[in-house]
C-alpha cells in the first residue's frame, strides 16, 4: 500500500510538472507553435509519456489552464473568507482580473492560455466543453458574491446568475483590452469601468480610487 501510494505522489508530481511546463510554453509561443515534444523536453520526459498523462494537444492546454487558475481561485477562497462586504469583495476580484500583477506569478501569462482556449474551443467540441466548464467556475464565484450580499442587505434584489453572465463578460472584455495594451482601456479604466457597472447594477455607492492588484 505504501508503495502505491508513493508511486500515485510521484505520478501527481510528474504530471503537474507537465502542466507547469505547458502552461509557461503556451504562454511563450503560443498554443500552434508548441508541441508534445517540447513539453516532453522541458520536463525531461519522452513525448510518448505526455501522451500517456494527457492523450491529446488539445486536453493538455484545458488542463494547463486548469492548473494555471489553481492559484487565483484558491486566493479568491481566502480572501472571501475573510472578506464580507461585497463591495470589497468586488473591487479584489476585479482588481486580479484587470490590473496586471506587479509580482512574477509561477504560470506566467494566463489570459494567453485563455486567449488561445477560446480559439479551440470554436473549433474543437471537446475543447468547446471544457470552456464551457472553466468558463462557469468564474460565473459561479461572481453569482455567490450577488447572492451572499442580497442575503446581507447590503445590495438591490437582482438576478444572481444574470448578473454574473453579464458581468463575467464585461470582465473578459476589458481584460483582452488591458491584455493586448490597448492605449485607450488600460488597466485602472477598465477596473473602472466594471466597478461603476457593478455599482448601477446591484445598486450601491461606489467611489473610484487608484489600486493595485495586490494579489
């Protein structure tokens, strides 16, 4: 039993290595210019044991993105834990998403990793469910802020999930912007922006102040 249950360590540790590597190569070249090979080569492995943990080029970036969210969503945890105005909780969650982060990140380059998911996932039925998938783990954040914050009185009653459908895309919006240095939406008017949306349409106060992201 205790050789099993190093042997599954050992296979976990090895297959996040993979992740961590595919992750920062996608990021790099982007997903048409990276190979099983190169992900093999990073990681001293051979492509065939790539194959083995992932089957397809196509699973290995949904489950590099995965693995590069692990982090955000396990810091969305504790700071939710540990926040309870909405506002503030608002104000974070769009922060880490439109506001570059001034510390380096072990997965660099995450909103490339989407930016090239998206672009699969027109083409791709499996990928397409994938996003599907990813895409309402981040719905379903913003949705339990709504409804934990009608439940505290400090919001309007509204719908939660259409809130959240419309917020979510207004966030990946203003991040592509702020992603491909657009000299119009940079990151403060886009963390302007989805504050002053969410404000009219939960109906609260909100004034503007100069943040970092801070994660």
């Amino acid at each position: 039993m205790a050789e099993k249950a190093s042997a599954a360590v050992v296979a976990d540790e090895r297959r996040d290595q993979m992740l961590a590597a595919a992750a920062a190569l996608i990021a790099e070249r982007g997903f048409g210019d990276t190979r099983i090979a190169d992900v093999a080569e990073r990681v001293g492995a051979s492509p065939p044991l790539v194959v083995y943990y992932f089957g397809t080029k196509d699973k290995l970036l949904t489950e590099a993105l995965r693995y590069s969210e692990q982090s955000f969503y396990k810091a969305a945890d504790e700071m939710l834990a540990s926040t309870s105005a909405i506002v503030k909780r608002l104000e974070t969650l769009v922060a880490w998403t439109c506001l570059p982060d001034d510390e380096e990140e072990e997965t660099p380059g995450t909103w490339g990793l989407w930016f090239d998911l998206w672009a699969q996932a027109f083409r791709h039925p499996e990928v397409k469910k994938d996003r599907v998938e990813l895409d309402q783990r981040w719905r379903a954040m913003i949705a339990r802020v709504v409804r934990e914050g009608m439940d505290a009185g400090e919001i309007d009653t509204v719908d939660a999930e259409e809130f959240a459908i419309a917020f979510a895309a207004l966030m990946d919006g203003l991040s592509i912007q702020t992603a491909l240095d657009d000299p119009v939406v940079d990151g403060q008017r886009a963390y302007r922006v989805a504050m002053r949306f969410a404000s009219t349409s939960l109906g609260f106060t909100w004034k503007y102040r100069r943040r970092r992201a801070g994660r």
